[in-house]
C-alpha cells in the first residue's frame, strides 16, 4: 500500500467523511502531525495534517501548483518509526486541495507546514522520506529499521521466499 499511487478522489461522499474522521483519530492516537489513508490501507488521495501554530488541515486530491526556495530538516514517518533523516523541500508552496464541502481551494503554506504537506503528498504517489535520502544514508536507515523490527510485525513486514510459503 505504501508503495502504491493512490487514486483521486471522485467526490467527497459519507465514506471520504468517514475515512477523514478516522484519519485524525489514528494520527492523534499515534501523536503524529501527518498521516495519509495509504497508510491504514485505503489508496485513496486523502491526508490529514496537524502541525502547531496552524490550523489543521484535510488534504483530497492535493495539488502543488507553486512552489519556492529549498530547505532542508529532520523528518520521521508514522509508517517507519524510530528513523528520521534530513529532507530537501520546497520552503514555500502553493497546494490546491478539496475541502471536506467539496469546494476546491488554494493555500499558501511556508516551511514546516508545507514541509507536512510535501510529505504527505509524497505518500499518496507511493513515496517515502527515505527516497529523498543519499543512497548510504538510505541503506544505513533500513538496516538499522531491520534491527529494530526483528520479531515484529507492521505494515513493511519484511516478506522473504521462506515465510511466504511457511503455514
Ligand atoms: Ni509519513
């Protein structure tokens, strides 16, 4: 699911309202600031964004139509806790979002805020903050989520040929 590009949204029905609803519960729920329905697995083009000093945000079918500048900071996801990195974004962008009346409306969103909504949009296309990392910081990344989740079991389960056909 984290992978894959998920689908625009036709219209805002009781189930976009539902699935929103249930967005922020589990975001707040984990004390996160962001979170995408690809990540309960819905690939539906939905996210919700909670960062300080802003008014949350519902983000349907979101599109960057400016954007402006470059900067760079820490960033962690919901999906892959415990690592974090340092990402290049946009500082300054411009997104066109649906909002929960259907309506479509413009923002302009400056750093941290827009930092959450780049990354978010990034989860609907199937990318993660990882992806934005060198290589050697990537690899460094995954083998110490490897050490981390031995054991356990989450949505990037490791699927190897052996437990695919174990019982
Ligand atoms: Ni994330």
């Amino acid at each position: 699911m984290l992978r894959q590009r998920a689908d625009e949204v036709p219209e805002v029905t009781d189930e976009i309202l539902a699935l929103v609803a249930d967005l922020f519960d589990t975001m707040y729920a984990a004390e996160g600031i962001g979170l995408a329905a690809n990540q309960v697995g819905v690939t539906q083009r939905v996210a919700v964004v909670d960062v300080e000093d802003h008014p949350r945000m519902v983000l349907i079918n979101p599109v960057i139509v400016e954007q402006e500048g470059k900067t760079r900071s820490e960033e962690g996801c919901l999906s892959i806790p415990d690592l974090f990195g340092d990402v290049d974004r946009a500082e300054l962008i411009v997104v066109e979002t649906t909002l929960l009346d259907g309506t479509r409306q413009r923002n302009e969103l400056k750093n941290f805020p827009a930092r959450a909504v780049q990354h978010e949009i990034d989860h609907m296309d199937g990318v993660l903050f990882l992806d934005h990392l060198g290589v050697l910081k990537r690899r460094m990344l995954l083998k110490k989520w490897k050490k981390l989740r031995k054991g356990t079991t989450g949505y990037l389960k490791e699927a190897s040929p052996a437990s695919a056909s174990g019982p």
